[in-house]
C-alpha cells in the first residue's frame, strides 16, 4: 500500500512540477507502466502539435513510431462524410429501405461490415432534403484507418422500390454522423497497452 501510494505521488509531482514532453512522457509511461503519460504522449504526437524530429521519434523505437507516424497520416480529411452502412439509401426516389440490408465484408481488408459499421466518404457531398446527402455510391469508402479502400467497387443494387439499377456511378443518400477522430485512432492502435497499463496499477 505504501508503495503505491509512493508511486502516486510521484507521478503527481513530475505530471504537475515538470514540462516533460511528449517523447518522455512516452518513455517513461512504458518504463513505468503509466496509462495517463502513454495517452497524452501519443495524443500530442499525433494531433500536429508536437513536430517531432526523426531522431526523437527513432528512440521510441521503430514499432511505435510507426504506429505514431500512421496515425498522423491516416487522419480523415476535415471535410470526409461519416455514415452508417444502414443509412444508405437510393438516391432516385423517396425509399426509406436500406440499399445494403445483405451481409458484407470489405473486398480490401476482409472485415466484416455491420449494418451499424461507420463508412466514410469524401466530402462534402451534395446536400438534399435534411438530414440527407447525396454522393456517389462508388465512393463509399471501408473506414477500418489502414484499409479504405471501395466498399462496393463491383456491386450494383436495385432499388427495392423504384427498382433502379445502382451502380457505381449513381448517386446514393446517406445520413451523416460524427466523425471518425484520433480518439477513435489512437484507441485502436494504443488501447490495449493503455488499459494493461491501468490494470497494473489498479
């Protein structure tokens, strides 16, 4: 008990008495199994914040710097449409059926792909009756950070009810959602070693 009181303490002092930067905070989180240090080291890493040099980012290690580097360069564009694979619906009529309501996985990376998976396009798309946008339906994009790659690259539907032949080509309607963030990123890439970390010193 003393020792982890100790350890808190610690912690306390060089998370508040000290600028540490994001690389010694990266460092000294998997020296010592911090979970907090870990999360705002590789947050500010890869938010643009912080520019590291090549250097810096060599003493991590090329594992992390890696998955670090990714990250950064696998940030969704400002502009990108985020949806569920459940909103799409025909863009030629007033049909309320999903367009997709079959099983599927990415063609790309295998995974499967949810009637609630999110799927992203390239924005802004074509705004039409709220809450509604219209873009192509070739564009839909896997949203699995290092795969987005065409979803449907070769699928035309027919519209259940106007029985339009959708190809890759013709315009579908899709209901926005939040964007995919860093958060979302960094809990795929990190998550696991955070919460290990957590559990440690629990």
């Amino acid at each position: 008990m003393l020792i982890h009181q100790i350890r808190k303490y610690a912690i306390h002092r060089l998370s508040t008495d000290f600028v540490l930067s994001p690389i010694e905070r990266i460092h000294l989180a998997r020296a010592h199994k911090v979970a907090a240090w870990l999360d705002e080291g590789v947050n500010s890493l890869v938010s643009g914040d912080t520019k590291p040099t090549l250097h810096d980012l060599g003493t991590l290690g090329w594992e992390i710097a890696a998955k670090i580097l990714r990250i950064r360069d696998n940030r969704m564009p400002w502009d990108a449409l985020h949806f569920r694979r459940d909103s799409i619906k025909c863009g030629y009529c007033s049909s309320s059926a999903s367009l997709i309501n079959f099983a599927h996985n990415c063609p790309s990376c295998r995974r499967d792909v949810p009637a609630d998976a999110v799927l992203t396009a390239p924005g802004p798309g074509t705004m039409w009756r709220y809450p509604y946008r219209k873009i192509y339906y070739g564009t839909i994009r896997c949203s699995y950070f290092t795969c987005r790659r065409s979803l449907f690259p070769s699928i035309s539907r027919n519209c259940p009810s106007c029985l339009v032949n959708l190809g890759s080509n013709y315009l579908v309607r899709i209901t926005c959602t939040q964007k995919r963030g860093l958060k979302e990123m960094i809990e795929e890439i990190f998550g696991e070693e955070i919460r290990n970390y957590e559990a440690a010193t629990s």
